[in-house]
C-alpha cells in the first residue's frame, strides 16, 4: 500500500456485481429451483471464489467455496435445494454480502478484523442502488456512440468529394477564362456534369447530416436517461424481505413484481423502497394467513405478495398487494375507540374512515407486534415518503381477499418514448405508450372529424379534437396545412382521437416537469429538451382527455356542467348577426345583439355576459377598440372576447391578440364547429 | 498615419495601460440597459439581470396567463418566457426579440422588444419614485428623455403572483 496503489480496486466492482448475481439467483432458487439457477450460481460463486483468493480476501473466498459445496448436490438435478440447504445458502449469501460491502465502506483492507467474527447481516432500511446496475445502459450509450461515429465515414467521404468537385469548378472556370481547350458546347457539358454531381453530393450530405442529428438524438437521450434507474433495482431486497419474513413465520409465501423496467430518479426510488420493505413484511406476517387458514378458506397453500410499479403521466404509482386476510377492521375499530382517535358522538366509523385511521398514523394494522412487523412503523414508514415526496397514499382492503396500499408519487424526471407529432406549425410529443394507433386523414375525413368531434375507430365512433385547438386554446392558431392524422390515444375514460398535421417519429426522451412559474394548461404534462437545446411539450393523455370531453373533467356529462353566461355578439350587418344568433342558439347558447360598439360596451356594463363575439370593421369603435376597452376595464377585462372579420392576414390576427382577443375566427374559413369549438372553451359559466 | 506608425501607437498605449494605477470612478454610477417595450422606452438595471440573448426560440405553452410567452431552452434548462410589455400593461403588437434572464429563483426570463444601448450613468442621474403600478421604480435622467426603470423584482413578484407560485423552503424541496 506504500506505492499508494488500491490492489481491491477492481475486486470491489467486480464482487459487488457477483454478490448482486447470487443474491438475486439464490432468491430465484427459492422461488423455482431447476438446474439452470443451481448452474448460474456456482458459476457466480466460482468466479467469486477466485476473484477473492487472487486478491487475498480469504474470507470471502471461504465462504464462496462453503456456498458451492451446498449447492453441488442439486447440480443437474431437478430437485429443489432442501430448506435447510436453503437457509445455509441465504447466510453464505449475507455473510459474502457483508463482507464486500465492508471493503467498499474501507477502501484499505482491514488490519485487525478477527477473521471469525461472524459479520452483520446487513439490514438493508434502504435500497442502494448498485452503480454497475448501469452497465447495460452505458454499454447501449457506447453502442449509441459507435453507431453515431460510423455516420462519420460519409462525411468524410463526402468531404473528398467536395474537393474534387471543387478543383473541377476551379478547371473549368481556368477553361473559360482563357478560353483555351475548350468549346462553349463542352464547356457547357462540363458545367452541367459538375451541377449533377454537386447535386447528388448534396444530397448525400443532406442525408448523412439527418442520420447523423437522429443518432445524436439517440444518444443524448440514453445519456440523459442513464440519470434514472429502473424500479427493478429495488425487487431483489424486497424478494429477500419476503423470504425471510416467511420464513421466520413458517410460511410460503411467492413475491411477484411488475414493472421493473419503469426509470426514475434514484432519489426516489431509494425512499420508496425503503417503505415499501416493510410493506411486504407486514403483508407476510399479518396479511397472508397460516397455511391451513388458506386451505380451509379455498385460497392456495402459498400466498402472494406483490410488488407493482407503474407509470402513470407523470406520476409513479407503487403498489403493494397481497392475497391474505386483508385488515382486521372490527380490530383496528376496537383499538380507535380504545385511545381514543374517534370523535366521540359519532357512529361507528365506516371502513373508509378507518383506513384512513391507519394512513394517518397511531394504530397498526396488526393484532400483535412481533419481531418484523405490527408497529404501526410500515403505514408511518410510508406516511413519512409520501409526504417527503409530495405524493398521496391510499389504502384499500377486503376482508378475506387481501389488502392493498398504493403511493403515487410526481416524477421529477422520467424516460420514456415518445411520438413527435407536428400540429399548426409546433412539434410535441405523446408518450408512446399511450397511444393506440395512428390513423391517415383525407383532407374530407378531416373535415368530417372536426365538424362531428368524432372519428370512426375500431368500430366504434371516438371524440376528437384538432390538437392545435387544445395546444392554442385562448389564442389564434397559426396557419398551418391542416390536419393530416389522427392519432388514437387511451384516456382514463376511453379511447379518444387528437388531430395532428404530421407524425414525426418516435424518439427516446427524458421529460422533465414544467417550470415552477409556467403555469399551463393540463393538456401539456411535462416538457423535454430537443436536440437544438429547445423546449418541446410533452402532452398528458389525461389532460387531453378532459380537453377533448370540451375542457369538463372526464366523467362529468353535459347535465352537470354549469350553464354559460348569455353571449353578447357585435356586429353592424344585420345578416351576420342572425347567422351567428341561429348557429348559437341551437347550441344552446342565450345570445344577446348588439349593432354597435358603442352600444357593445353600454349592454356589456349592464349585463354579465360570459364571452363577446364581435367583428372587426364597424362604423365608430371597430372591434379591436371594443376589444381594447373591455380589457382596459376592470369589470369586463374577465370576459373572453373572439374576433370574427373577413380580414385574414396575419398582421390583423397579430393586432387582435395585441389587443387582447382570446381568439380570432376568419370569415373566410368560418366554420361553425371551429367557432364553437372556440366558445365552448372560453365562455364564463355562471 | 503609416502602419509603422500605427503599430508604435498601440505599443505605447498597450505599455501604458500597465503603467497606470487603475482608475478609479469619480462618482457612484449605475449600470442600466435601455430598452423598448410595447413601443416605449424603459430602462432595466443590469444587476438585476444575469442575462441578455437574441432571437432564442420560445415554445409557445397553452397557458391562460396572456403574458407567459412560452419557454425556452437555455444550457439545458427549461425557462418560463413573460413578455415585459405585457406585464407593464401594454398591448403587444409583435413578438419581442431579446431574453432578458431575471435574478432570483425560480428562473424567469422577460422578453422584450428592443435593446437600444448599454449605458452606465452618474447615480445622480437616477431619480427615485415609487410607481402606482408597482413594476416601475424611478427614471433616468437621459439626453434624449427620461425613460422610467423597470424594477425587475417587482416584475418577479407580479410574475409570482399571476402563476400563483408560492416559494418552498428549501428543506421541502
């Protein structure tokens, strides 16, 4: 150690990754069994046994040889390790454990440790996550990397190629100069030979420079990504937590986990695992039953505890379920009434109120405490993250079936794949997942979609909406070449449709939460970063949703909506007036008239009127100084106000926003469903 | 003059910047950028700034805050765009072109239309006042007019308010 060298350097990666094999491998033994794992493990504790003596950690070394001389019987047999062999495996395996986590905690070798002192078996409050859990995410990014650098050699090649051609220019224009060697017919030829090969060598370029961004794309999201661990990491401590718990309860007990491949910040992993260890071992010792309990009630011998992780928009929901008895209710209404947690006078708390007793704390769900379980610590435990985390519990139960607790948790930072879509002249992009299918618009079909708001799909007819309408609600939206696709997306409350010009791709992405001072409509759910360094929306299917359903939560109907306030609409033409009267009131609009601007804004001072429609060109006050004067007045600035002139330019449309119109409707287009589209988003209910 | 000439004259004036102690400002002067908001002109204090670019893209946000112009990206991060002229109350005719990057947490970036010059004024110059519309505090004194000082604080605090943000203490982060 003189020279100051680390002689465990490497030993310490490479150990911590084979201690995560066996420990992983030994649960699997104990759950399947099966010549397979017997094999892979005495590989791993092969390769442990030698790693250790070249190193001199005598120590681990024994105990990696004791670990092959229990499993060696079981080799190419298809028998399950017996359960004391079991145990024996489970204690090689912490003993070995410890010990490399006792070189990483020392990076110099220990001096005086008595080599028999049996070490700690480690007690894991919460789940480190293993850095070499990245290796198979850095070892993508490098492919990644090498795929981006082979998009180099075109470049290059390219690059020669522009040299030659350039040299040619030069010739050629030498030619004409002096006018020697050549004949305006060859010079000519020569001319176009050199545009066609400039021509074709562009276009290689082009193309190379655009494999090249999407490479790029590629590997700034996996390097992005590699910020996040997969859920996964935490299961194998919790497949261990369970193991033990049933073992010392004298139980079977199989652990099943789902969704090991949602990422997310370390940060939050770390404390939702910690919770979630003791969840499951109070399911093991107080939710699922003795073995002859479960026989007699027609439940399986071996009970089931499960582990779900599950993205959800933005948001993470935890679960954790098992099979046994659920809650003892009458139990936990005993012990509220007894410390008294009940208001007195009340009735007996229903089962809601009770569990809602047990979330907040001061009484267990356990009749007894033990050795594991039953203080009340694993719902504190999960209090505790909740609230650090900004997140919310819940908890159900149903006698006899089991019980559940679920965390949901906001996501700072979250992977996924995303669908670009182009709509009105902006890019975003829909979580991947949530899309159903994407289907190609006629320019009729559009039309239909967006006068009907519906879209035949699967056999059955879908809302839909134009997304520029949800993406520019309150503004005008730009021009653009109108809708070109559908893309079928699943909500909460079913299947809907959103309109997009364009599909754009799929791309790997990490989104991140809006920043605190933009504050956005639901339909954006997060935000991500584009390969130039801009901003690009992340839309929330369940956002979108309740947009599509006309901006109502989901599940509220018509009937409950509040009723709007009468409109007032502005117009000098008396045609326009009654059109615009008939369109709204067989929507179900009251509608009030007004002819002038002035007499406008003498009817809007004595009425309240949930959205003005005016036009543009009238005589005295045109509609952008109606529209100016509303804004400017206190009492009206609230009421949304819709401009609707056979003006269509953009500086007009440009003028209409300065002056505070929430929306700009173009004669020319006029288009009914569009309008009310519009008024439906934007007109005050009562 | 020769370029022989030149080249001693810069020599000189190079050798010279060494010789002389640094020079000391006679009086307090103040930093200001003069700007044009809305078609006005207003001055911003360059303290209160960390921050001036062109032409960045903003992604326009579906928001019910007229003002919030969107977001755009700076280094990697992600900040909301509030147009000046906006939250000084006037209409907005076109879409501003600079970002200015406010102090302060959380990020926020004003956008306004022109930037004039940079200017460094005596702060005998800067005349104090309170302004009803509280996102103002006094004026400078300049040649071609007095132009009122924008109190980019007070911007932040109006900003604060319209997206109802309500600071966390750091250890609930």
């Amino acid at each position: 150690m003189a020279e100051g060298k680390d002689p465990l350097r490497y030993f310490r990666i490479e150990a911590r990754e084979l201690v995560d094999q066996i420990s992983a491998g030994v649960l699997d033994l104990d759950q399947g069994g099966g010549p397979e794992p017997v094999a892979r493990l005495l590989r791993v504790a092969h390769t442990l046994k030698g790693a250790a003596r070249v190193v001199r950690q005598k120590e681990i070394a024994d105990r990696a040889h004791a670990f092959e001389e229990v499993l060696i019987p079981y080799r190419g047999v298809d028998v399950p390790p017996a359960a004391d062999a079991m145990r024996e495996l489970l204690r090689l395996n912490d003993e070995i454990a410890a010990r490399v986590a006792e070189l990483e905690d020392r990076p110099k070798p220990p001096v005086a440790s008595g080599p028999d002192e049996p070490a700690p078996a480690p007690a894991p409050a919460e789940v480190v996550v293993n850095p070499r859990a990245v290796t198979a995410d850095l070892d993508e990014l490098l492919d990644a990397v090498g795929e981006t650098t082979a998009r180099m050699a075109p470049l290059r090649a390219g690059c020669a190629t522009l040299e030659r051609l350039h040299r040619a220019a030069e010739t050629l224009a030498d030619q004409l100069r002096t006018g020697r060697g050549t004949t305006p017919a060859t010079a000519r030829s020569a001319a176009e030979r050199l545009a066609g090969k400039l021509g074709s060598a562009g276009r290689r370029f082009t193309d190379a420079v655009d494999q090249m961004q999407r490479e790029l794309d590629e590997v700034r999201a996996r390097a992005e990504s590699l910020r996040l661990v997969p859920a996964g990491s935490m299961f194998t401590a919790m497949r261990r937590a369970v193991r033990d718990a049933a073992d010392a309860e004298g139980k079977r007990v199989r652990f099943e986990a789902r969704g090991a491949g949602v990422r997310m910040g370390a940060h939050l992993l770390g404390p939702v695992s910690g919770a979630f260890l003791h969840l499951v071992r109070n399911a093991v010792v107080h939710g699922i039953e003795p073995e002859p309990q479960r026989l007699s009630a027609g439940k399986p011998a071996e009970g089931t505890v499960t582990v779900e992780v599950e993205r959800r928009g933005r948001h993470a929901a935890f679960r954790c379920l098992d099979d046994g008895r659920g809650f003892d209710l009458d139990a936990l209404r005993d012990t509220a009434r007894d410390r008294g947690l009940l208001p007195s006078g009340a009735g007996p708390p229903d089962d809601a109120g009770l569990l809602d007793l047990v979330l907040r704390g001061g009484i267990s769900t356990s009749p007894s405490v033990t050795e594991v379980a039953g203080r009340g610590i694993g719902m504190d435990a999960v209090r505790e993250v909740a609230a650090r985390l900004h997140g919310d519990v819940r908890v159900s139960s149903t006698p006899g079936a089991g019980a559940r607790v679920e965390l949901v948790i906001p996501l700072a930072l979250l992977s996924m794949t995303g669908l670009n879509v182009e709509s009105a002249g902006m890019t975003s992009t829909l979580p991947l997942d949530a899309v159903r299918a994407c289907v190609r618009l006629s320019a009729q079909d559009a039309t239909t979609a967006a006068v009907t708001g519906r879209i035949v799909y699967d056999g059955g007819a879908a809302p839909f909406l134009p997304l520029a309408e949800a993406l520019y609600a309150g503004t005008p939206v730009p021009e653009s070449t109108g809708v070109g696709a559908a893309v079928v997306v699943k909500g909460e409350a079913g299947l809907f449709a959103i309109g997009v010009d364009r599909l754009a791709g799929t791309s790997a992405l990490v989104a991140r939460p809006l920043p605190d001072l933009a504050r956005a409509s639901p339909v954006v759910g997060s935000v991500t970063v584009d390969a130039e360094g801009n901003p690009r929306l992340v839309l929330d299917p369940d956002g979108l949703a309740a947009e599509v359903a006309g901006g109502r939560p989901a599940g509220a109907g018509p009937a409950a909506a509040v009723a709007p306030l009468p409109i007032l609409v502005v117009d000098d033409s008396l045609t326009t007036r009654m059109l615009e009267r008939s369109i709204l009131e067989s929507a179900g609009y009251e509608v009030d008239l007004a002819a002038s601007g002035e007499e406008a804004l003498e009817m809007a001072r004595a009425r309240r009127y949930g959205l003005f429609l005016t036009d543009i060109d009238m005589p005295g006050i045109d509609g952008f100084t109606f529209v100016e004067r509303t804004r400017a007045d206190p009492r009206l600035a609230g009421v949304p106000a819709i401009l609707v002139s056979s003006r269509a330019g953009a500086a007009d449309r440009e003028r209409g926003r300065a002056a505070g119109a929430d929306a700009y409707v173009a004669k020319g287009e006029f288009d009914q469903e569009r309008l009310l589209g519009h008024i439906r988003r934007l007109v005050v209910r009562s | 003059m020769t370029v022989a000439g030149r080249v001693t004259r810069l020599r000189e004036e190079f050798d010279r910047s060494f010789a002389e102690p640094a020079r000391v400002l006679e009086c307090e002067t103040v930093e200001l950028l003069a700007v044009g908001a809305g078609d006005r002109p207003y001055a911003l204090r360059l303290t209160e700034a960390s921050g001036v670019h062109p032409d960045r893209p903003v992604t326009p946000l579906p928001t019910s805050i007229r003002a919030l112009l969107g977001v755009a990206g700076f280094a990697g991060a992600v900040i909301p765009v509030y147009d000046l002229a906006a939250l000084l109350g006037h209409p907005v005719p076109r879409r501003p072109r600079w970002l200015l990057l406010a102090k302060g947490t959380p990020p926020l970036a004003l956008a306004f239309h022109e930037l004039d010059r940079h200017l460094r004024v005596p702060l005998a110059d800067v005349v104090d006042g309170a302004d009803p519309r509280g996102c103002l505090r006094g004026m400078v004194r300049l040649p071609d007019g007095h132009r009122p000082i924008v109190d980019v604080p007070a911007v932040r605090e109006l900003v604060h308010r319209l997206a109802g943000y309500r600071s966390v203490p750091e250890e609930a982060r």
